[in-house]
C-alpha cells in the first residue's frame, strides 16, 4: 500500500491571533523515583504559546521528554533537563516551560526506642518553571504529627492536685503511698486532649542544589516538632511517644513558630510558606496557624 504524508492540522495559523500563557497537559500518570523508591507519580507538563499565529504546541514532544524522568532519582538537574528539552522541542514557540510533579514520597522511618521500623508516606509536590531568568523549583510538603494542647494539660494537671488533695486528706503522706496512688486510674483521673495534625510546606529551593532535599526536609521537621506519627511499634515505643507528646505541648502557634525558624537555618532553602493544622479532638473545627518568611505568591 502506497505510503501518504499525514497532514498536520496543528501546524496551520491560528484563526485568531494571540499568545496563552501555558498550553499543555495535566494529570499524566508517571513512575517517579524518590528517596531511592519508586512510586506512582502525576506530572502536569506545559509551555507558553508565545508566537501569536502559531494555532498549537507539539504536546506529544512534552509527553516524550517526561520518560528521562522515570529511572532516575529525582533531582534539579534532571528537572532542569526535561525543561530544557520542553524549549528545545518548541524553539520560536515557548519562551517559558513549566513542570509539576505529585506523588507520595515512601520513607521507612524507624520506632523511637526498638529496633523496628515501618513505612510512612508524605504527599508531594514539586512545582518547577524554566525561563529566561533560570529555573525556579518550588517543593510543597505535607507532613504528620501529634499535638498536645496545653491548655488541656493544665487543665488535667489541676484536677489530678484536686484529686490528690481529696484522697490524702485523712491519709499519711507517704512515698510508697503517693507512688501506689500515681500509678491508679484512680490518682491519675483525666487526661490532656491531643490530635494528630499536618504541617504543610512549601519552600523555594536554591539553584544550585543538586539532590531534592525531601528526605532532609522531613527529618528537620519532624525533630522540630518532635512528636513524628509512629509505624510499627512495641509498648515502649507507645510509652516513649507519650512522654514526647508530654514534653512538646504545643497551640498551632507554638508548631507554627518551631517550624518557621527551623526551616530558615535549613539549607538549600530561599524562601518558607507553612501552614500547620491541628484537628481538633475537642471541637468540631481545626485549629490553624500560617507563616512566611522571603515569600510572595505566584
């Protein structure tokens, strides 16, 4: 059968003249590698539309570019090389190209005192753009926690002195007595109110990094707040994470201030937007608390 050239429609003149800001794809599913694992990822890749006669952009070209990605660890060059490769691909079209990237970073992270261990995912994002003025990379991240709230610790710490006071009011004050009644349920009568909670980052990377700072990023977050969502874990782990929730009472401001300043001594990082949420165990609402530091919208 006699082979015929197939007409490209694409490449005709626009019927009316204009330039788009971004023209491209969204949700495109794509095996990403993070923290040394493979997970199922979502890409949103596109460009301006800058020749004004031009009807379309070439999105298979777009589509083909983003495969550099699936069997290398995540990184700014690579990033940095799909970009470029989106302008190359549309020289005299595109002056500007824009990647993001979405999945669930998995990281094995291990209990606070035995020796096991389990896996925990954090929601993802990395949002990038290349144009004449270089590349700009922004990483959104969520991570969990647990939160305490003071007020109600305080709260249960003066019903159990009232308790305290009430039972021994007629009894002799002794060690082996006080220690029996501390360990009842009896002595200890009420507890502080907590709820896990989520710190959601979004920080503006440095040009010159190299490796994706995601895994760095958690664990400075969460040693910050120190209260991390646990895995696998035995009673003395559980004990340990009630003694860390014990000593890092927090209001969502409290989280909000810890984070803030442990984001600004983190390395590789240009500009901080965070907001933390704690949900609520005593109300129906969440309590919620924002903070920036060298940030302005896009």
């Amino acid at each position: 059968m006699e082979q015929h050239s197939l007409e490209d429609i694409a490449a005709a003149p626009a019927e009316r003249l204009g330039t788009l800001s971004w023209v491209g794809m969204e949700g495109i599913a794509l095996p990403l590698r993070v923290a040394g694992q493979s997970i199922a990822g979502r890409a949103s890749a596109g460009v301006s539309l800058d020749d004004p006669t031009a009807r379309g952009i070439h999105m298979s070209r777009l589509y083909l570019a983003l495969a550099d990605l699936e069997a290398h660890e995540l990184s700014h060059s690579r990033v940095a090389d799909v970009l470029d490769a989106f302008l190359t691909s549309h020289e005299g079209l595109a002056r500007q190209a824009f990647l993001d990237l979405e999945g669930e970073a998995l990281l094995r992270r291990p209990a606070l005192i035995s020796p096991l261990s389990g896996w925990k995912t954090y929601p993802f994002a990395l949002r990038c753009r290349r144009d004449a003025e270089g590349l700009a990379v922004t990483l959104d991240l969520t991570v969990g926690y647990s939160s305490t709230c003071p007020c109600s610790a305080a709260l249960a710490r003066q019903l159990i002195q009232q308790a305290f006071d009430e039972d021994f009011t007629d009894v002799p004050v002794t060690r082996e007595a006080v220690h029996a009644w501390l360990g009842s349920e009896q002595g200890i009568l009420a507890t502080p109110h907590s709820q896990r909670s989520q710190a959601h980052l979004s920080v503006r990377l440095a040009d010159d990094l190299e490796a994706l700072p995601l895994t760095a990023l958690v664990e400075r977050v969460e040693k910050a707040l120190g209260t991390a969502l646990q895995t696998a874990v035995k009673r003395v782990d559980e004990q340990a994470f009630a003694l860390a929730n014990g000593q890092n009472l927090m209001f969502c401001e409290d989280a909000a201030r810890r984070l803030y300043h442990a984001l600004r001594d983190q390395p590789g990082i240009e500009g901080v937007s965070l907001r933390v949420v704690h949900a609520e165990s005593l109300h129906a609402h969440d309590a919620v608390a924002r903070s920036q530091w060298n940030w302005q919208e896009a």
